[in-house]
C-alpha cells in the first residue's frame, strides 16, 4: 500500500513538472500584455501659437509623434487631441501668463470616446453617451429631466505653459501630454 | 456497399456507436419544437466550417486585417461564405435564447437534468462573447470601437478589471495584439470551450432522455427519474406508450431539418443578397460614435442608469445576477406545486424578455430621435462606402488599408476645412449645401478656380457680395471698383458685349486652374481661351494690376499666372503674404498655413495635410466610374451596428 501511495504521488509529481514546463512561460506569455510598452519619450509638445487661439472658443489640435504597435512603428500619427480654452486675460500686468490656456485632454474619461465641441452651447459633449463639460472642464448637468452625467470625473487638465520662441519672438503654448485612466473618479496617469 | 459496411462494422463496431442514435426513442412521438437543439447544433457547424474556410485568406494585425477582409469580399464565393458567417452567428443567438425559452417554459431542467440546464445556461454567454470576439476581426471602424468600449468596461470594473483588459487589449491601447488575441479566443479558446461544454450538454441529453414534462406525464413526481433510460421510463410511465413508438431518426429528423432548411435558408437568402457590412478601416482619428450589437443593446441602456464608479453594477453584476438566478432556478421550482411553478414560469419568461425588449427599444428609440446620433451613423456609412470604393480601385499599400481615407482629398477635405478655413471661409453651392463659415468674413470656395467662380468676380453685383469680397477689406478696394468702372455709363449693347468679354476672360483664366473635372467636361476648347487671353492683357488691362505669364507686375495684385492650379493654391495658402498674392499689409487676416519650411512641424497644416485640402479644393480626386448602382439607403439605426 505504501509503495502504491508513492507511486501515484511519483507519477503525480512528474505529470505536475512536465505541465509546469509549458504552464509557467505560457504564462508569462500571456501576461506580457501587463508590461509597460515602448519608451515614451518628449511627452512635452509645442502645440499652437498663443495668437492664434481666439478667446473663449476651444481649439483642438492633434498631438502628433510615432506610435509603436507590437511589431510596428508608425513614425507620424495622431496620438490624441487636446482642447486649448483660452480665457479672455482678466489678469492684470505682471500676473503669470501661463493661467490664460488650459488644456484638455479630448479622451472622454467616461470610457474614452473623442470629446466635441458643441458649438451651440459653447461648452464640451462627448457623443458616445452625453457627458457634458463646461468650458473649465467640470461636469455639467442637462438641465432637463432626470439624465445624469455618465462622465466619473472633470475632463483631464493637461499640464500647460507659454514659451517665447527665441529666434521668432512669438509665443507657444506648451503641452505635457499625458494618458490617464477611464472609468474612475480619480485621475490615474496610465501605467 | 452493404457488405462493405458489415465489413467495417466487424473491425469499428461503429454500429454500436452509432446505437444510442440509430435508435432512439421518442416516447412521446416527434415534436416540431424539439427542433430547436438541432437546428443549433446545425448552425454551430455551418459556423464551424464557414469560419475555417475563411481563415484560409484572413489575417489579424492592424496593417492586413481590413485588406484580407476586403480580398475575401472580392470573391463571390468568400463574399457569401462571410455572409453567412455573419447571419448564421445572429441566427445562432436568438434561437439559443428560444431554445431557452422553450426549456424553461417545458421544466424540462428538473432533476436529474441541472447539468443539462446549467452547461445550456453557460453557453448562451459563451456563445455571445464568442460573436463579439469576431466583430472587431475585420478591423472595421465599428468593430474596433466596440472592443475598445467593451476593453474600457472590463476596465472600470473593480480588482481584476484592469489587468484583464489589458490581457485582452494587449496593452495600452487597440493595436496588433488585439487582433491577434481576439483571433486566438475567436477561433482558439472559445470554440474549444464551446465544443467541450457542448458535448457534455448533447451527452446529458443522451443519458436522461427528455423530461416528464416534455412527455407528457405527471409533474409533481421526480422520484422515477433516478433511473435513466428509456426502458425504465416506459414503464414507469405506461402512458409513454400509447402513441406509436416513432424513432427519432427519421422521423424527428425530418422536422429537424425542415426546420433547419427555413432558418438557413433565410440566413443565406439574406447573405446572398447583402453579405457581411464592412465599414471603413478602423482610424482613432475618423469620428465615431460606437454602438453594441442589438444583443447587448440592454446592457448598454441598462448602463446610462448606473455611472461613475456604480458602472459595474450594470456591466457585470446584473446580468451576473440574472444568470445566476437562472443557475439556480430548479432549486427555487421544487419548492412550487406545479401549477405555481406553470405561473412562476411564464412570469419569468414575460418579465425577462419584457425587460430585455424595453431596454433594447428605449435604446433604439433613444437614438431615433438623436439627430447627431443618425447624423454620425450617415457619415460613416458613407466613410465606408468610400473605403470601399478607393479599395476596389487597386490593391492595397503594405501600411494597409487605413492610409485609403488618409489620403484621399475628398474624405480629409472637409475635415480640414472645417477646422482650418470655416472659422471665416465657407464652403456652399448654390443650394446652400456644405460648410457654412462660422463668421463668414472671406469668399465662399465652392468652385475655386471654375469659370463659375471667376466670373463671380467680375461681376459688378456680385463680386461686392458676402459670397466674394462683400466681408473683406477688398470691398472697398480697387478690384471691385475697377469691375464696377467697367459697367459705368455703357448702354446696354455694350454691357451685354462686356458680359461676353468677361465671360471668356474668366474662361481663359479658369483653364489655367487645370481643374480636372473641368478638362473632363470638355471646357478647354481653345479658340475662346486665345480670346480670353488677348482681353485680359490687352483692352480690359488687368494686367496693369495682375501679372499674367510674361505680362504686367508682381506685387500689387495676386499672380494670374496659374491662377487656381495646384501649385498657386498650395502657394497662396502656405504664405498669402507672398509677393505672388497679397504682400505686405494688402493681405487681409488670412494667415500663412506653411511658411516655415525650416521647421515643418511649426506649421499650422503639415505639407500632407496642405496638399489633401487643396486636391479637396480643386474637386481632384478619385471618383469611380458611374456604372455601379447606387447603393439602396440604409436605414442608420438598424445598420448602425
Ligand atoms: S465615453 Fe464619453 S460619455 Fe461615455
């Protein structure tokens, strides 16, 4: 009986380590997904020219770099948009400059549909389930009825600033594009 | 033939395999809704071998999956054999749902059958994740979308949402990896699964025969049922005997296959006519608004409910709870008498497919009334239908078929208009159709470079018009004057000769646009042009103003020299302030687009982007030829999926 026992727990044990052979990279293979893709590099961009942006009307531009897909680079696309609200400059002389354009990324942070502008009301809609968002980024409720406002949080502030062009003299928004998480009530920068 | 079956019966015993099928025993004679398993069973294989067949000339990444797709479409026989893919995998989810129906409504799952019940309840999902799997393979703008939203809400659900989105997406962000992975479950891991549980499902089926309640017999006692075949059945239930004892085969089968044959039938009469949609290649950059398919359409109503961090609540645990509560619905009908279990039953049945029904038309219904919903639906079938147009043209480039509407001047146009030029330019006919300027304070472009548009502006009421120079400085300024200056104090023979003089300098100066549908329409004729040509440097002296070939200056007035061409557009938009157009303070607020050419990136359009806007402008770009017919509208909420 005792040999017996051992044997079943011999063959066990060996039918266990051949599976482990294929199981523990089969794995691994799996989760590779989980791993932090290619280097993201020069996240910071210059993305408008100061004069260029009218008052109180978002502009959108693309951010454009290379994209890495798996196996492939594609050197020149459209990574995403992001909206450029410039206020009209209540600030006096000497306040900082930097406090006239926000940006924000166009990634819905509901579920990450493109984030339009409804020329109408003059303030953000996503389409893909009605999120609507003032011109500061929060969250606006429809007035009429019971709909609630699908979003989780405010659209995502981008960090933004002015620079002088130093051979040209003219002035250009600056944007650290970032990617965050949808769905939560916080923002969570994308791993 | 006989003998060579005996022959292989002595050495397979195939004969006895085959037994339990052979001969089978219906004790309550054949029904016509027992077809329904069969008829899934059926499907399930015309599933089987569509989908092999069409994995011979697919191939997942972003870069081939839209082009293999669109190579199978070429080919009658692939375009059918998708067709059916396609409508069979509908076909194969409602009548899962009415195979359930018709269980429940049978109790056909009492003891000893729960695992018949409860494999068949966990292959409806399996059997659903298993179509939305297949959607995105065609890496089409819809198909795509879906599996980003659908990644998004595994995401947003709590603990393991993210890490297993990320397993399916493959990473951060859609890409080659979805594909392939959504591949290896659509055509690996889910039919396995599947094929598993399918099996165990047809075994049970075997060994416990049909219930009492489909035979017939009495409901409230399930003590006879331990033992399962069907000899023991007959006897315990003298009754089973009274009808004749019709085997399965043929005479189920007949029904079956009757059956069979009209869901098929209707599966490839629809294939044949319609085939499998295939919308535009997937691009983030081409607008969208996704929807799920109808069956997931409740989920997605149910969800507008539930926001924020409670998402979860309507993607994972209702419909959790739902099947679980149809897990464990044997254990709550034992409890009933059966007459309280026949009402309990059909409520459930009522109250399931109402909730189902309501969500799902409030959902459609929401989006029949949404007119930018319906209008974003229109647009990007008309994107497909573009795609597939440059796509049958030629072959496709290595990068794949995104680079169709990427490079085509009548799809990127408007989007650069819009977002470049409409903040002052509009861009109507004569109908009022197209881009209207938010502030229209420039010329309207239609026709830019047309006799049409030409003459325009040579005419002394319209040039001064919101539709030319009415909204800009040159209102007031010497063009309109000199056209006006024209007409001044001439009797009307004169003016009408004077219409007749302008109308061939704007004919002379339209050639020198080289519009291509105007050299397609036969507007080069040349005597008119010479014409043209002679009057405009000679009596009516434009070139005192204009520089025209090797006639008058620069710099006081835009070069006619090429006027509307490819490269005049490219250079007036690139820098107006160029000594070819407006220099120095005569340009009014129209900014250079690409002046830097040191620094490209600086620009406010890339020189890609420069020269699709003005093929747009110039109406330069493929059209097919006017053979085919126009494609019967579809309706955009039911195609809209
Ligand atoms: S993705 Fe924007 S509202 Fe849902």
């Amino acid at each position: 009986m005792r040999r017996r026992t051992l044997l079943k727990w011999v063959s066990g044990c060996l039918g266990a380590l051949c599976a482990s052979v294929v199981g523990i990279p089969g794995v691994s293979f799996v989760l590779q997904a989980l791993r932090k893709s290619g280097s993201d590099v020069d996240r910071v961009r210059r993305v408008a020219r100061l004069k260029d942006l009218p008052i109180g009307k978002p502009v959108a531009v693309p951010i454009v770099g290379a994209r890495e897909d798996a196996w492939t680079v594609h050197p020149d696309e459209v990574l995403g948009r992001v909206w450029l609200v410039k206020r009209p400059s209540d600030a006096k002389d000497g306040a900082e400059p930097t406090a006239q354009v926000a940006a924000f990324s166009a990634t819905c942070p509901h579920l990450g549909c493109a984030v339009q502008h409804d020329a109408k009301e003059n303030r953000f809609l996503c389409p893909c389930h009605r999120a609507i968002f003032g011109l500061d980024g929060e969250r606006v409720v429809a007035k009429k009825g019971s709909q609630k406002n699908p979003s989780p949080r405010a659209m995502d502030l981008l960090d933004c600033r002015l620079v002088t062009d130093k051979t040209t003299q003219e002035v250009w928004v600056e944007v650290t594009f970032q990617k965050f998480e949808q769905g939560l009530t916080k923002k969570v920068l994308k791993a | 033939m006989q003998s060579f079956l005996n022959w292989l019966d002595a050495r397979t015993d195939y004969r006895q395999l085959l037994a339990p099928i052979r001969n089978r025993v219906l004790p309550a004679g054949p029904r016509w809704a027992y077809s329904t398993a069969s008829c899934l069973l059926w499907l399930f294989i015309i599933q089987l071998v569509t989908g092999l067949l069409l994995m011979l000339s697919y191939s997942p990444s972003t870069t081939t999956a839209w082009a293999s797709v669109h190579f199978i479409e070429q080919s009658a026989a692939g375009h059918f054999l998708r067709g059916v893919h396609h409508f069979a995998s509908h076909a194969l989810i409602i009548l899962c749902g009415v195979h359930v129906v018709r269980v429940l409504l049978a109790r056909a799952f009492q003891a000893p059958r729960e695992l018949l019940w409860v494999t068949g309840l966990l292959l409806f999902p399996l059997m659903l994740l298993w179509a939305i799997s297949g959607n995105p393979l065609s890496g089409g703008l819809k198909g795509v979308s879906q599996i980003e939203v659908e990644g998004h809400i595994i995401g947003s659900t709590p603990w393991v949402g993210p890490i297993i989105q990320r397993i399916l997406i493959g990473g951060e962000e859609v890409g080659h990896l979805t594909l392939t992975h959504l591949y290896f479950l659509h055509v690996g891991l889910l039919p396995l699964l599947v094929i598993g549980l399918l099996l165990f499902h047809i075994g049970q089926v075997y060994r416990h025969g049909l219930s009492v309640a489909e035979l017939g017999g009495p409901h409230d006692d399930v003590s006879h049922w331990s033992a399962p075949n069907l000899t023991n059945l007959a006897a315990a239930h003298p009754l089973a005997m009274m009808p004749p004892r019709l085997k399965y085969f043929p005479h189920q089968t007949v029904r079956n296959m009757t059956v069979l044959t009209v869901v098929f039938g209707i599966v490839a009469a629809i294939a044949w006519q319609h085939g499998a949609p295939l919308d535009a290649p997937a691009d983030p950059t081409l607008p969208h608004t996704p929807r799920p398919e109808w069956y997931f359409r409740s989920l997605f109503e149910l969800r507008r409910y539930f926001t924020g961090d409670w998402e979860f609540v309507a993607t994972i645990i209702i419909p959790a709870a739902v099947l679980g509560f149809f897990v464990l619905f044997p254990m709550l009908d034992r409890k009933c008498s059966p007459r309280v279990s026949a009402v309990l039953r059909v409520l459930v049945v009522l109250c399931g497919v109402g909730t189902w029904g309501g969500l799902t038309g409030m959902s459609y219904l929401r989006d029949w009334k949404d007119a930018e919903y319906i209008a974003s639906s229109v647009e990007v079938d008309a994107l497909s239908a573009r795609a597939r147009e440059l796509a049958d043209r030629s072959l496709l480039p290595p990068e794949g078929a995104i680079t169709l509407l990427r490079d085509d001047p009548k799809t990127q146009g408007p989007l650069l208009f819009a977002r470049h030029c409409a903040s002052c330019h509009s861009h109507v006919d004569a109908s009022g159709r197209g881009l209207v300027a938010s502030e229209p304070s420039a010329p309207n472009l239609h026709g830019f470079g047309t006799a049409e548009w030409i003459s325009g502006t040579l005419d002394p009421q319209r040039i001064a018009s919101a539709h030319y120079f009415g909204k800009t400085k040159f209102a007031e300024g010497d063009m309109v004057s000199k056209v006006k200056e024209l007409f001044d104090g001439i009797e009307e023979v004169e003016a009408v000769k004077m219409r007749d003089d302008l109308k061939l300098v704007a004919q002379a100066l339209s050639t020198e646009a080289a519009l291509p549908r105007a050299a397609a329409a036969g507007h080069d004729a040349q005597a008119p042009i010479v014409a043209g040509r002679e009057l405009l440097s000679g009596r009516l002296s434009c070139t005192d103003c204009h520089r025209f070939h090797d006639k008058g200056e620069l710099g006081s007035a835009p070069d006619l020299t090429g006027y509307g061409s490819r490269e005049w557009l490219l250079g007036m938009i690139g820098n107006p302030q160029h000594e070819r157009f407006y220099s120095g303070d005569r340009n009014d607020r129209m900014p250079a687009f690409a002046e830097d050419t040191e620094h490209p990136e600086r620009n406010l359009l890339s020189r890609r982007e420069l020269n699709l806007l003005v093929d747009w402008l110039r109406s330069d770009w493929y059209e097919p030829p006017m053979t085919s017919v126009p494609a019967k509208p579809r309706n955009p909420i039911l195609a809209g999926n």
